[in-house]
C-alpha cells in the first residue's frame, strides 16, 4: 500500500483526512515541517500532502527541504491550505510542490487528485 506523510498542525484536519484516505493509502502524520522532514528522513514515502501555514517549520519551506532529498525527488507533494494567493502558489511551485488545493475541500476530491498524481 502507498504511504501518504499528511501534514497538518491541526489535529482534526488530520482526522477527517485520514478517515477518508483510510483504506487506501497508509497514512503516517505530522504536525509541522520539521517533523515531516524527520519523517520522510526515517521512513519511505510515496506521496506529501503538506499544510502551508505550521509552526516551527511551514509546508514550503518543507517541500523545499524534501526536494534536496535525493529519494524524493520527483514525489508528488501537494500543498494543502487555506492559502489562495497566486504568490504563494508560486512559492509552493518554486520550492517543488505539485499541486495546490485550497482547504476546505471535500475529502473525495482531495482522493481523486491524489490517486492521479499517485
């Protein structure tokens, strides 16, 4: 089964998506950029969903950090947020990421972009 680091500083976020890529995908977490960074350097993962806007370290900079790992060079990472401006997508395009999906999105469209990009 894929596995999917989701990152997100909000705890039920991560549930309703969880629960809805249950089943699917197997699913590890994260709170912020730095852990996720931690995360992707002790485990093996096929896919990102990362938050823009965390503590410690945001989802850009993260993505931008992942990419300098060789073995994530070309996984698919897709920025999460409520974030809309076109500057930030730039940033988010720049710094490596995907796709960009604004927050709140139903859960069954979120799984249709992921298994595209999968």
């Amino acid at each position: 089964m894929k596995k999917i680091l989701l990152v997100d500083d909000s705890t039920a976020i991560r549930n309703i998506l969880k629960t809805a890529l249950f089943g699917e995908f197997d699913v590890i977490e994260a709170e912020n950029g730095q852990q996720a960074l931690d995360r992707a350097n002790s485990d093996s993962v096929d896919f990102f969903l990362l938050d823009v806007n965390m503590p410690v370290m945001d989802g850009i900079s993260a993505a931008r950090e992942i990419r300098k790992l060789s073995k994530y060079g070309s996984t698919p990472i897709v920025m999460l947020t409520t974030e809309s401006r076109d500057e930030r997508r730039q940033e988010g395009k720049a710094a490596g990421a995907n796709g960009w999906v604004v927050k709140p999105c139903e859960p069954e469209k979120l799984l249709e972009v992921i298994k595209k990009m999968i």
